[in-house]
C-alpha cells in the first residue's frame, strides 16, 4: 500500500495497489449476476465517479464506499448526486 497524501480521482489500483484492485475485482466477480451492472453502465458510472470531486482514493468522501463495488451493483444510489444511478 502507497503511503502519504492520498490520491485524488483515482480508483483502486492507483490508491492502493495491485492487492486492493484484485480484492475489488474478485468482489465484482462474485456478484450475483442478477444485481451486478452490465459492463457498459458500469464504466459509465466509474467514468462519473473519476469526474466527481468527492473521489478521494478510490473512495468516495460522501459515502466512504469503493466506488468500483458501488458502481458495480446494478441497482445503486451516487450520494453525491443524491440520486439513484
């Protein structure tokens, strides 16, 4: 894991490591087809999040979610937009 200031608009393997992305990605591997979001809506969302402000490491300041585990769900809620996705 990288140490000092935390990165800003970066996702998991930019903020922590190889260790962290693969975590995550195994994470959204086991999700139940049936909630998990198509590939397109997907990279739509994570495309939102890296524009968003409130993205801190990967994380979101709003929340304190890992955007990738929350923009993987097919049925999701942005707290910084206050909307459903």
């Amino acid at each position: 894991m990288k140490y000092g200031k935390p990165c800003a608009r970066c996702l998991s393997k930019e903020a922590g490591g190889e260790e962290l992305a693969e975590l995550i990605a195994a994470r959204i591997a086991g999700m139940p087809p049936d909630i998990r979001a198509d590939e397109a809506l997907y990279q739509k969302r994570l495309a939102a999040c890296l524009a968003c402000e409130d993205l801190i490491g990967g994380m979101c300041a709003k929340c304190g979610c890992y955007v990738e585990l929350r923009a993987a769900r097919r049925h999701g809620y942005c707290p910084a937009a206050r909307r459903m996705w």
